[in-house]
C-alpha cells in the first residue's frame, strides 16, 4: 500500500514519450512494439528500427503466447514432488529410478518427500494389504490438490500372483492415474509411467480425477461451508483436481 | 468386532503421566510426561511399512511396541493352492530382497521329500546366485541405511553396483528380482555364453568397490558417533531371542549354516565367517561389510570350479523335459503334460530346511500329505524373529539411536509379514 502511494506520486516517465501512470500500465495490453522497444533502447537495437511486416516476423519469432493454464500445467507436470512411500518390492525399484542408471532428476522428480503434504505423487509400490489400504487412503487425503497417482506394479493394480484375501488392488480404494505393469516393473517402465503421467498432465489439465472416475457429484461436503456459497463452494472444499472445467 | 480388532483400538496413543523414580532425579517432582509416538507405518527410515509405538521419556526411548502386519499377503496361504513348482513364484515374494534364498529354502525342502539328487553343476550355479543375491541385498541395506544415517552419497555407490548384480542376473535368468530361476530339482536354465566373463570383470571388480565403500564409512566421525557402542545387546540374549544372522555373529557368536550346516555344496569353498566383538551397531555394520567380501570369494570359488553336466536333474517325474524332447519322445509329451497339469506328488511327511539368508536363518517347513499341493508351507523368516530384539536393542538410547538401530537390523517387511 505504501510503496504503490509512493509510487503514484512520482509517476515513472516512459522512454516512449509521454508519461504513465501506473493505473494505466496495469490496464492497457502493450503492443509488439511497445514489448519490444524499451525506451532506453530506442534507436540503438536494430530491432527497434524495424517497421511492419518484419515487426510482425520479429516478434512471432521471439515471443510465445500461452494460457496461464498451459503454463501452470507444464510447470507443474515438470516438477513432480513424489511422497517417500514404499510397500514392498517394487519400493526397491522405485528407488532404483533415483539411483545413477534411469536418473529421474533428469525430468525434476528427484525431490521425494517424506510428508504427503509436501508431496503430490503417490507411486503405490507394491501390495496393497487390507490392513494397510485405509492408511494409504488417509496418506492420499493429506496431500493436497492437484495431486496424481501411480499405481506401480501388479499387485495394487490386479492383486498380482497372489489374488487372495489379503490384497486389495489400489482401484477400488483411490482414485489412480497411471498403472504401471509389471512384477516388479523395472525402473525403466516406471520411468515411462511417469513421463506418461507429465504428458496427460500437459495436454488434458482439465481432466481432474473426478471427471476421470465419473466422481462429480462425489465431493464430501464440509458442514456450513456449502450452505452459503452453493455448488460452487461445494466443489471447491471436496478438493478438484487441476481445474473446474465444468464451469462451476 | 474381532478380537484383532478390539486389541488393535485398545492401544492408547494419548500421552500419559506416569510416576518415574523417586523425586530426585528431576526438578519437576519426579513427574515426567512420557510421550507415546506413532513411528510408521509410512515413515521413510522404518524400511517398509512397519509401525512402532514408542514411548518416549525425553529423548530416551522408554520402550516400543513393533506393530506388523500391513503387508500381510497370505503367501503361505496361496501356496497351499498351488502344485509344489507352482508355489516358487509366490514364495521368492516374501523376502524380497532375498529372493533366491526364499527359492532355495522351498526347492530344498521340496527336494528333500522327494529325495532328488541335485546335480552337481546346479548346486555350483546356486551358490553363484545366492552369493550375489547376498551381496545385492547388503548393498540395498548399506545404501539405505548410510541415509538414514545421513551419508546420502552411499545411496548412489551401492545402487550402481546394485545395477550390476541386476543385469547378471537378468543374463543368467531373464529377470531382475524374483527370476524363479531356482527349480525342484536344479535350475531353469544353464549360464549362457559371456556370463563367466562378465562376472569376473563384476567379482575383479567388487572388492575395489567395497573397499572405497569402507574408506567412506569407517572413518567418519558422524557414522562411527552413531554406529558405536549404540544398540549393543550381548550373546546370551541375542539366542535367547532367537536372533541369527549378521546381528548374531557381530555379538562374537560364529554361527553360520553356511559353515554350521552346510547344504548344496557349501563345504567345497573356502571362507571365513566375519565376527563381531561387542555388539554394538558398528559391529553389525562391519559384519556385513566383510561379508561381502567373503561373498565375492566363494562366488568366485563356485565360477572357477563349475563342474560339468545338466543343469536339473534327469528324474523326469520331477523336472520338465528339455524342449527338444518334445517333438520326438512320446514319453516327453505325457511327462510335460503331467507335470504342467497337475505335478509331482512328493511322499507324505514333513521337512524343514533352513539356509543362510543375508539375515539370517531362512527356513521352510512343507508338510506333504501325498496330493499334489502342499498340506503347510511355513517360512522361518529371519527379519520377524530378529525384530523381536530391537525393544531390548533400543530401550534406554536415545531416539536418534533408535533409527541406527533399526537400520542396522534391516528387517525387510515382506518376509515379516509374509
């Protein structure tokens, strides 16, 4: 607040020639050739010299223009956070993809961590055991949104080898993104599952968990937030995934 | 609501007040509040999925409660479905860092009903397997455990040559882990050509390795502060409880089926038994160090003196006939198609038959009632009667030697569970 009152009272003058006040920089689009030449700069790079359709060919090469969503969208599919979290034996290959042969810090997802709420990728490497699904249920509810999953190997996809009364595949208890086969998979086919994962995240990040399972309609609703604010705040505290594309 | 259940809830994780010594040893008034910690069962130092409830009084650790059971995957139950070559997969599942011991454990029972002669270049090709299978698992146990010590680059060094063991096994038998390349009978398959020179060029190589591995560890001050004297439980105690393996043989105590009962071969190579003095976690850890060492010597004894001959044994009621056969021996067909229906029917009677795992004494115990499949399978794992020590281990340390602790017990959650 103060800085801005600061700012307002001493109007920075513009290169262009006349003066702006702040008000008007935030409102009006700049043109290619306003991004482009810097007022210091005029009359010194030869790209301020230049004049219709060369102006033009100038800045589509060296400018791009993106959604903020596509942009989230590759930043976040970039930079997976993975939880620290193993079953069994397919957590040893799991960390085989962090060791030196099928580097993953080559893609950005070499931070694992340890919390779930710093994470948000859960690789389920291994079984799943009666016992322990509700734990991973609650591990999956702590991290927070947008988050995915991996399910890594047979056994939490299928129940694997064994299919006894033990096991419970990862499907009828959360919601997963990738499933990856294999008994154990080896780290390159987790590597692929993963790059899988960024790219459905780059080209669909509408497609949020719950349009995937069909889950709309699902959110848990939390007592007097949604009484107020209608479906909308309904929507938002049953945690969407990437983004409401329902318009909501 | 089940008994298990009713147990289970009636553990209280609030904290509680307990009256500790007399007045003199606090300024409180000898009231101290024990904190009761939920340790697991996602916690990246519990090496799996096992959960502890520890009671903490300060920073010293009052006494733990190990909960188990969250992998739980009924794999001595499946097996009683299975015929007895069936089983193997589920088996090598278990302990899966071990997996050629979990195989050789149960083809070595099998065995022993049936009474199989197992040829003697397939017992040779075994101990190549075992050994490096031993080795590749202490590396996942150095690695691991160095992080949770805090030497974060030990990670790397041991997964590199991890990476090694993994592509002779993948050459010896198409699989990286749980390669069911252990059969009743003998192996899958023979070593194919280039796998001599390839694990020369790996067992050249290892010492050098493990040597590198020792310059990082064993003069490091945080490591040795961590590893000395912390965890020390003696002798008597140790067999009290049942404990074998490394942790056994670190208190002093030279007990090694590899020496102590040797079976498949073992008393053809030369080794030593690494022994501890104390006890005490540095023990363990150099322990496990010089085994490998000694690892890498009888697999190199086994490369040299392999023995010509089959693979599997020839009694064709047992072992699949080679493919060749098929196409030209009647008697090939109905043996392979009964063996692949149904399988052999060993005698009734039991058998229990124990190997040296990288944790200790792995065994299995088959009950046969003459059918097909298996009346019982039971594994002796090691890691779930090792565990049983850790309270005596850790009780009164501090928490932060809890986790050396436990690291230097590497106790793999698969065989615990089972």
């Amino acid at each position: 607040m103060k800085r801005s009152a600061g700012r307002s009272a001493q109007p920075p003058s513009s290169g262009l020639g006349t003066t702006i006040d702040v008000e008007t920089l935030r409102v009006r689009e700049l043109s290619p050739r306003q991004l482009l030449r810097g007022g210091e700069l005029e009359g010194r790079t030869p790209a301020a010299q230049l004049e219709g359709a060369d102006l033009e060919r100038h800045v589509q090469e060296r400018v791009m223009t993106t959604t903020l969503d596509k942009a989230v969208a590759w930043a976040r599919s970039n930079s997976f956070f993975p939880a620290t979290f193993g079953l069994a034996c397919c957590a040893i290959e799991m960390m085989s993809i962090v060791a030196a042969r099928v580097d993953v810090a080559r893609f950005g997802y070499e931070a694992f961590r340890a919390s779930p709420r710093q994470a948000d990728l859960l690789i389920l490497s291994g079984r799943v055991s009666i016992k322990m699904a509700p734990i991973v249920r609650r591990i999956y509810d702590q991290m927070l949104e947008p988050k995915w999953a991996i399910s890594m190997g047979a056994c939490c996809s299928s129940m694997g080898v064994f299919n006894n009364y033990a096991l419970v595949p990862a499907d009828k208890f959360m919601p997963v993104d990738v499933h990856v086969p294999g008994c154990p998979p080896r780290p390159e086919a987790l590597m692929h599952g993963v790059l899988k994962l960024r790219k459905m995240v780059q080209d669909d990040p509408d497609m949020g968990w719950r349009d995937r399972y069909g889950a709309r309609g699902t959110e848990e609703v939390v007592p007097g937030a949604g009484a107020r604010h209608g479906a909308a705040a309904v929507d938002r505290a049953g945690g969407d995934s990437i983004g409401d594309s329902d318009g909501a | 609501m089940s008994e298990y259940r009713r147990r289970e809830q009636s553990i209280t994780l609030s904290p509680v007040e307990e009256q500790v010594g007399s007045g003199a040893d606090g300024p409180g008034g000898g009231t101290h509040e024990l904190l009761t910690l939920n340790f697991g069962p996602h916690h990246p130092a519990t090496h799996g999925v096992l959960r502890l409830l520890v009671t903490l009084q300060g920073e010293t650790v009052h006494d733990i409660k190990p909960i188990v059971g969250y992998v739980h995957t009924g794999i001595e139950k499946t097996a009683e479905d299975k015929s007895y070559w069936k089983v193997i997969p589920v088996i090598e599942r278990m302990d899966y860092l071990a997996y050629h011991f979990n195989a050789m454990a149960f083809c070595g029972a099998v065995e022993t009903l049936l009474e199989v002669e197992v040829p003697r270049r397939a017992q040779y090709l075994r101990v190549i397997q075992l050994e490096l299978n031993r080795i590749m698992s202490h590396l996942v146990w150095l690695g691991t455990s160095a992080l949770d010590l805090g030497a974060i680059s030990m990670f790397w060094y041991c997964f590199r040559e991890r990476e090694k063991i993994l592509d002779l096994f993948e050459m010896s038998t198409g699989a990286r882990m749980h390669t069911r390349y252990f059969q009743v009978g003998g192996v899958a398959e023979d070593i194919p050509p280039g796998f001599a020179e390839k694990l020369r060029g790996f067992l050249k190589e290892m010492p050098e390795r493990l040597d590198q591995y020792g310059a990082l560890l064993n003069r490091n001050e945080i490591v040795l502060q961590r590893l000395r004297g912390t965890g020390m439980l003696d002798v008597q105690t140790l067999l009290a409880l049942g404990v074998t393996g490394p942790l056994l043989r670190a208190a002093g105590n030279a007990w090694d089926l590899r020496k102590a009962d040797p079976r498949g071969s073992y008393d053809d190579f030369d080794f030593k038994i690494p022994v501890g003095t104390v006890g005490d976690n540095y023990d363990r850890f150099a322990c496990r160090l010089r085994e490998m060492y000694e690892s890498v010597k009888i697999a190199g004894q086994a490369l040299e003196g392999l023995p010509e001959g089959p693979h599997i044994t020839a009694d064709r009621k047992v072992a699949l006939p080679p493919r060749h056969e098929l196409a030209t021996s009647m008697e090939a067909l109905i043996h392979h198609f009964k063996l692949v229906t149904e399988g052999f029917r060993p005698p009734p009677g039991e058998v229990y038959f124990p190997v040296e795992s990288p944790r200790g004494e792995l065994g299995c115990f088959v009950v046969s009632d003459g059918s097909s499949k298996p009346a019982r399978v039971h594994m002796r794992d090691p890691s779930f009667v090792n565990l049983q020590a850790f309270s005596q281990m850790a009780e009164g340390g501090y928490i932060a030697d809890l986790i050396a602790t436990l690291a230097m017990l590497d106790p793999i959650l698969g065989g615990i569970d089972r």
